[in-house]
C-alpha cells in the first residue's frame, strides 16, 4: 500500500496531475483507480470481500518514445492491490521496443501484452472498458498471470482485405512469469495437495492398510510450489469488417509450465510404513506440469452509434499432473455476452451475462462431486448476471458501479474461502473511480 | 414538458452531428501528392492500422479537442462515438502499441500545424477551407 499511496502522492501532487506531458522525446501517461467490493455470502478475490475491501487499486505509468519513425520503445510500470495478491508492489506491466517495417509487418520485443480475445491487452487500464470487472469466464482475475503478457517477440501487422475490410494480425512466442502470490499458485497448492492425498493411498494402503493409509494421507498437503513457464505461443487474428462497426476476431494460444513444489511429508511407502517421524516428517520436494494445452477465443464486437454489442466464446483444454498423477484433464468452456449503451457521451449503462464451465463434458458437475464429498457439482460452474453504470466525469475521471448475481462457485472461489462453507448462490457490488492523464 | 425538452434536445444532438457530419473535410500538407483516400484508407490511417504514406513516409496524425467536431468526424469516417474513438486511442497508448493523434485547438491551429508538417492529416470544418492546405477527397 505504501507505493501505491507514493504513486498516488506523485499524481495529485505533481504539476502534471492534469495533463500529460510531453519532453522532448518521451511522452508520459498515466492512470490511478481506486475500488470498494463487497460480497455477499462467498468472498471473491479477497478473503476480505464479505467485509467490504478497498483493497482495489491500480496504478500505472507509461512512458514511450520515438527513437525513429520505425522505431519506438516504451514501458509501463504498474502497481496493483487486489486482496492479498499485489499488495502495492510496483512491477514491469510491458516494456518493448517495437519496430515497424512497413503497415504489414512488424517486430516488438520485450515484454508485451498478451493479444488474447478483444480485452485482455487492456486488462489492467480500467477506463478502458464499460464495466469494472471484463467478463470472468474469459478474462479471469485468478489466472491473469497465465495471461496478462509474454516475454519474447512478436509480429504484428495490418493489411487490406478487399471487399470483407482489413485485418490485424499478431503473432508470438516467449514465456511468461507467475508471482509467488497469485491465486494461481492457492488454487494450483490446492489441487495438488487434494492429488497428492487421493494417489498416495493406493501406494501406502498394502503395507499399512487402508485406514492408515487414508489418516496418513489426510495429513499431506503442499507448503510450497513455483511454476516455472517453458514456453507461451499464440497469435491473434481481427477482421475489422467493411460493416461498419463490426469486428471478428480469434485468438489462439499454448502454455506449457513445470511446477517445483514440496510436501510436508514422505510419500515414499518404505519410509511411511518404518514408522520413524525422523524420517517421515521430512520435507519432499516433487516436480510435475500445468499446461494449458490449447485455448482458443472467437470474439465479435457490434458498434452501432452508441450501443455497444460484445461476445466471446472460448475453450481451454487444460492439463496438470503432480509426481505423475494426472490431476485434471480436461476442457474449459466460456461465453458472455455483453450489451452497453452510452446517453450523451458520459454515461454508459451495460448488461452482462457470462458463463463458466470448468469441464464441458461434466457441466452438471457430478462427476468432479463425485469425486470426494468436500467436493460439490456447484464448484464446477460460475453464470454471472451482471448491470453496470459508468460515468464519464471528465476526460480524466470516471467513476463505475456494478451488481452481479452468481451461480456457482467455479473460478478458484475456494482460494479466498473455506471451501466447506462455500455457497452456490451469491452476489457482488463494486464501485471503482478512475483517473487518467 | 420534460419530455418535450429531451425531445428538442436529442433532435438538435442528432441535427446537430448529421450537419457537422456533412461539413467535415480531410487536410494535408500541399506538397502532399495524395489528393483522394479510400473510406477503409482513411479508417485505417485514424485507428493507426496504416502508419505511412505511399513513399514510406510516416502518417503524422492530427486530432481537435473541440469534441462536437471531434464527434462528427469520427462518427463519420471511423462509425464511432468521440468517446469510442478516445478510448481506442488510450487502450494503444496503455498497452505500448500506439501513440494517439496530436490534439489541436481549432481549425485555425490545425492549419497552422498541417502547412508546417509535410507527413500531417487533420480535419476541419469545410467552412475553414483555405489554401494553406489540401483538401483530401474520400472516395
């Protein structure tokens, strides 16, 4: 919180909180936003959101310049606040040298925003959007580090393309970095210890019998993992149709991780049924894999005067083993559809409903319930309804609110509550007010 | 009565963007040889999609802050709001992957910068039309 209050100090207080500025060579930008969520009966992003948190803020600064016509560099620095992730700690948002040969291709190095569906690029940038949450089914808070930016190279281009408009395209490969505190890594911690425990008992039940073997068990559980990303590859394509308003678009991309993570215990059967604590109480370093082995995202996007028409749909079939047990195998799917109006360029009202499936071949949930009672089918699911104001202040300041009704619990709930307590139906409101120059 | 006053209003908004609409024209700089554009040319050159000229030359873009042509000109030739056509811009400025139009005060300033700038497009009410500039035709 610390930096974020300097940030906001060096907003406010600076003779550039109105305007940008511009030096000789580099421009300077930037843009502050503060929230309140509250909750009802689940917390959401934040073990404080039933309370009410204003744990619900970014900050970011960018600076760019033109080292040539072809060439320009930037970099944007961003502190983020959401519950117990962020905490104020200002990092890389992108930085990237980007050269454009001509209008059909180009090069950027760095780290650059990922091109994932129409919105992720401006994740981060609240007066970007009409709502302050972007639909989770596609845009996911809990996975933003899967997908906020990669590091490497891309190519980039537009071109004509006759009578159907012209196309953007953007290609690239790289990696990506997890943070230590993430949600990600709860809700990855989670689901392997939940593993850990189911695929051990098989191992341990022949030397000391079932019951043993299931005590023994409940007893594992994961202090600590890191995903270590081998690679990200993907690319984008968008059609901007001679219709006038109408966009097209489809994303797709791959991800592969290692994961290092330690048990509080031996696992080793020989070791567990010797009996000796020194021996079993030590702790167990393991290795497996969390790939996300193809997502793809169709986008269309409807501009008629002020309305506003946007749609997604996505699937992710998605992988993870721990010490070789397949722990999910499975493909996600995702669709939303979002309709916003805006009454005399100020105010924009919007309409959300977006749907979240963690297994399409288990939509109803019953096989995962089925797989331990602390497990219920609603956990597999998340239909959110959502309406939303928007009020353009000034070109500088905006302030949003919303209400959301849920279905389900899907979306790593269980990492901000006791999963046993969690409740299938539940709503959220939020109020965020953001600044920019 | 308040219906009535909503009505006028919207009414005069809406005759208002349709007269403005009309009255718009693109300028460059006279040694520019470019005299006529296509509609997806000069969508593409406003949402940044075509970054130079024919001889290699970068595309100097040109904004108004004045929003009630600013609104016109983007609901003419881009089909999006002023607030659309904003946005747009800063979601580039935010992610690294552009930097938005040069914003001018009024005609008279976007004359003066686009005479002075040999890689400029800006626009202007056609009723400012002088031959300090251009005129870009759009085909």
């Amino acid at each position: 919180m610390k930096v974020v209050r300097c940030l906001l100090l060096l907003v406010f207080l600076s003779p550039w909180s109105v305007w940008a500025f511009e030096m000789p060579d580099v421009s300077v930008h930037g843009f502050v936003s503060q929230g309140y969520l509250n909750s009802s009966d689940n917390n959401y992003l934040s073990t404080d959101s039933m309370r009410g948190t204003t744990q619900f803020t970014e900050a970011g600064v960018a600076l760019s310049s033109e080292v040539s016509d072809k060439l320009h560099i930037g970099v944007q620095f961003l502190s983020r606040d959401l519950g117990d992730v962020g905490n104020g700690t200002v990092k890389l948002d992108w930085g990237f040298a980007d050269y454009s040969h001509n209008d059909y291709l180009g090069i950027r190095a760095g780290k650059v925003k990922l091109p994932f569906g129409f919105y992720n690029e401006g994740r981060d940038t609240d007066l970007l959007r009409p709502m302050v949450f972007l639909p989770q089914s596609i845009y996911d808070e809990t996975r933003r580090d899967l997908l906020v930016a990669y590091q490497g190279a891309g190519l980039y281009g537009s071109a004509p393309a006759g009578a159907l408009g012209f196309f953007d395209y953007h290609v690239y490969g790289g990696g990506i970095n997890i943070d230590d505190d993430s949600l990600l890594i709860t809700a990855l911690k989670q689901n392997g210890t939940f593993s850990t425990r189911k695929a051990v008992i098989p191992t341990l039940a022949p030397l000391i019998g079932l019951p043993a073997a299931q005590a023994y068990a409940q007893q594992l559980s994961i202090t600590s993992l890191k995903v270590n990303n081998n690679y990200i590859a993907g690319g984008s394509l968008i059609l901007n149709t001679s219709l006038d308003g109408l966009r097209l678009g489809g994303s797709v991309m791959r991800v592969e991780n290692d994961i290092d993570y330690v048990l509080n215990r031996s696992i080793n059967p020989t070791v567990v049924a010797g009996g000796n604590p020194l021996n079993i109480m030590v702790p167990t370093p393991l290795t497996g894999t969390i790939d996300n082995e193809l997502t793809w995202v169709a986008s269309l996007e409807y501009t008629i005067g002020d309305f506003l028409l946007a749609s997604e749909y996505s699937e992710t079939k998605r992988k993870q083993t721990y010490n070789g047990y397949v722990a999910l195998d499975a493909t996600s799917q995702s669709y939303y559809v979002m309709g916003a109006y805006t009454l005399y360029d100020r105010l924009t009202l919007s309409l959300l409903y977006d749907v979240y499936y963690a297994d399409k071949s288990d939509k109803d949930g019953k096989d995962f319930a089925a797989t331990s009672p602390d497990r219920k089918d609603f956990f597999t699911w998340r239909k959110d309804f959502g309406v939303g104001a928007r009020y353009d202040i000034s070109p500088n300041w905006l302030i949003k609110a919303e209400y959301h009704v849920v279905d389900g619990a899907a979306l790593f709930l269980t990492t901000v509550n006791d999963p046993s307590k969690l409740v299938q139906d539940w709503d959220y409101y939020t109020v965020k007010m953001s600044f920019n120059f | 009565m308040r219906s009535l006053t909503i009505l006028i209003f919207v009414s005069l908004t809406f005759f208002a963007s349709v007269v403005g609409a009309a009255d718009i024209s693109l300028v460059v700089n006279k040694s520019n040889p470019v005299s006529s554009i296509s509609e997806q040319e000069a969508k593409m050159i406003y949402l940044g999609n075509k970054k130079s000229w024919d001889n290699g030359e970068k595309i100097n873009l040109y904004s108004q802050y004045d929003y009630v042509l600013r609104d016109a000109f983007s609901s003419k030739v881009l089909s999006k709001s002023g607030q659309q056509f904003e946005t747009y811009w800063k979601k580039a400025l935010f992610t690294g992957t552009g930097r938005p139009p040069i914003d001018v005060k009024d005609d008279t300033e976007m004359k003066k910068f686009i005479a002075a700038d040999a890689r400029g497009i800006g626009y202007i009410s056609s009723a400012s039309i002088d031959d300090s500039v251009k005129v870009v035709v759009i085909k």
